[in-house]
C-alpha cells in the first residue's frame, strides 16, 4: 500500500490597507442578550501578500488518533516562542470544526511551518486555519461547497472566510463573513514588524475605551478605494492605530522613525503590530534606507525586522 498523499497548502499573510470598525455591539437588544455583545462589526480592504506559512496535511487510516505540530519555518523573519499547544492552535480547531460540520471523524496529521510572525496583525493563524481546511478537503476527498466552508470559517475568526478566497483581495463586511472580491493591485512594499506584539482582544479594548469608534463601520468609504484600482498610500487608513498604540506605546517611535527613514508613509496593519511601508517606485532603495538607520543605532528601531512583500496577483492564492 503507498503512503497516504501528502497534501500542502501555502497559508498567505494579510494586509489591511483600510479598515474601518464600528462600535462594539451592546449587551442587549431589544431587552433580550445580544448573541455578538462586544464584538465589532468592519469594513476592511484586504490584500494577500507573498509572506507564507506552509500547511501539511496527510491522512490517517480510520481509527487512528490526528496529530498537530506547529513549528517556525527556517526561513521565517521573525520567529518568536511558540508557547501555546498545538491541539489548540487555530488550524486544529478548524480541523475539528470541519469534523462537526460533516458529522464524523476525518483523521489526520497536520504540520504547520510558520513564516508569519504572530502577533502582528498580519492573519497568520487565521489563514493558517482556512489552509488546514483545504487541506482536509482534499485529503479526505470531502466535496463541501463554498457555503459550506464559510459557514465554518466564520466561527473560528473575522478573517478567515477571506483566506477562502477565491480572490486575492476583496472588501470583507460585517464581522467578517461578507467576502466581496475586488481586483488585486500588485506592486511591492515593505511589511516591518516591531519586537512587542498586539494581542488583538487587547486592542480592541483599547479601542473601546478611547470612545472614538462610529455606529456603523464606512463601508462606502472602504468600497470606493477598493474599486479605484489605484494604491494611493495617502488615502488609507486603519480605525485600530491610536487603540494599538495605546497597548503597546513604543509603536509609535517606530512609526516616526520609519517615516524618517524612509520618506513615505507608514499605516500599522489590522491591529499591529506590524507596520506598512509605502515605498513608490524604488522599494529596495527605501528597505536599505530602513536599515541602514536600524544598523545605525537609531534605538526606535532596536529589535524590529524589514521585510520586502509583493502583493499577489490573480489566482496566485489558488
């Protein structure tokens, strides 16, 4: 009998390059308990850049108990202590979720080999999640339609229907499960990522208290950049920014320090920590200017790292 195929899947990493969040949803509604009390609904512009986990997945004979490891890739910018169980990782619990959703057991060995730094806000276990549930289709033959799997997703994150595509960047709505597709841009920028992390139930604490959030997310607005096809970095913007600065202050040294550096404009990402380099039309010159001023002693810089990213074009998530 041949081994079991082994099936891998590319887990991209997000950008947020316009998010707008709403005001936390209340207790109550109408009298009665809010079954979302507390979370927010979104508009966000979302784009996949080429920074990857990989997901393996191999299948086990009926019977056999399924396996998670979760380890950080050799090549990975940033790696950082790995300090939770692998059972409750994000990609085991959609491995599980899939198993209720289809009612039996699908038995399998999954490895995630981690690139994406966490903590960032760049959706490394959110797609690490929608990876695994690929994965799992195919390795157990599983002919589940595109409902199907984001009836899924939706309860495991807000960004993980997204990482379902079919496309590479799309305008996501509500709290997360409303997926519109939206052309991809292309072109290049560089993704730093600072030595702390933004815990996102944190930030959106943060959020809460400063008391700046609109009762409803700018959705039009999100949508009409989305549709323009043109990345005008003066145009974007991120509601979670002052909140993720309030979590972790020296984030906001790092954004002066870059602009600094670099000339260009600097956005964090979903809820941070990492940040956005719009670097035009030379962005390997703006990635040596960044480090040539970390190398330099510039101490805002300490600890963090440049990484060049390339947004994906059409059918490259695929």
């Amino acid at each position: 009998m041949s081994d079991p195929q082994s099936i891998v899947v590319r887990a991209y990493a997000k950008i947020n390059l316009a998010l707008s969040v709403a005001a936390a949803e209340p207790a109550e509604v109408g009298g009665r308990p809010h079954p979302l009390a507390g979370y927010h609904r979104l508009a966000s512009w979302m784009a996949m850049i080429d920074l990857h986990d990989r997901v393996e997945v191999v299948a086990r004979p009926a019977g056999m108990p399924s396996e998670y490891r979760v380890v950080w890739d050799a090549e990975a910018p940033k790696p950082t202590p790995i300090d939770w169980p692998a059972t409750s990782d994000l990609s085991a619990r959609a491995h599980r979720a899939l198993e209720s959703l289809v009612g039996r057991e699908l038995p399998v060995k999954v490895l995630v080999s981690k690139r994406v730094p966490v903590g960032a806000g760049m959706g490394g276990g959110s797609s690490d999640a929608a990876a695994t549930m690929r994965g799992v289709c195919k390795a157990h033959g599983l002919k589940l339609d595109d409902a199907a799997l984001r009836s899924v997703a939706k309860g495991l994150g807000s960004d993980v229907p997204f990482f379902l595509g079919p496309s590479p960047a799309a305008v996501i709505e509500g709290f997360g499960e409303v997926v519109t597709p939206t052309l991809p841009v292309g072109g290049r920028l560089i993704a730093v990522v600072p030595p702390v992390a933004c815990p996102t139930p944190s930030v959106y604490k943060a959020f809460d208290r400063l008391g700046v959030a609109k009762s409803e997310p700018e959705s039009e607005r999100v949508r009409a950049l989305a549709s323009s096809g043109v990345l005008d970095p003066m145009q974007l913007f991120n509601d979670l920014q002052g909140a993720a600065m309030e979590v972790a202050p020296s984030l906001a040294g790092v954004v002066r320090a870059l602009e600094e550096a670099s000339g260009s404009r600097v956005m964090l990402t979903g809820s941070g920590s990492a940040m956005l380099v719009f670097a035009g039309d030379n962005p390997a010159m703006t990635l040596t200017r960044i480090e040539r001023a970390r190398s330099g002693g510039d101490a805002r810089l300490a600890g963090c790292v440049a990484v060049m990213c390339r947004l994906l074009g059409e059918g490259e998530n695929a």
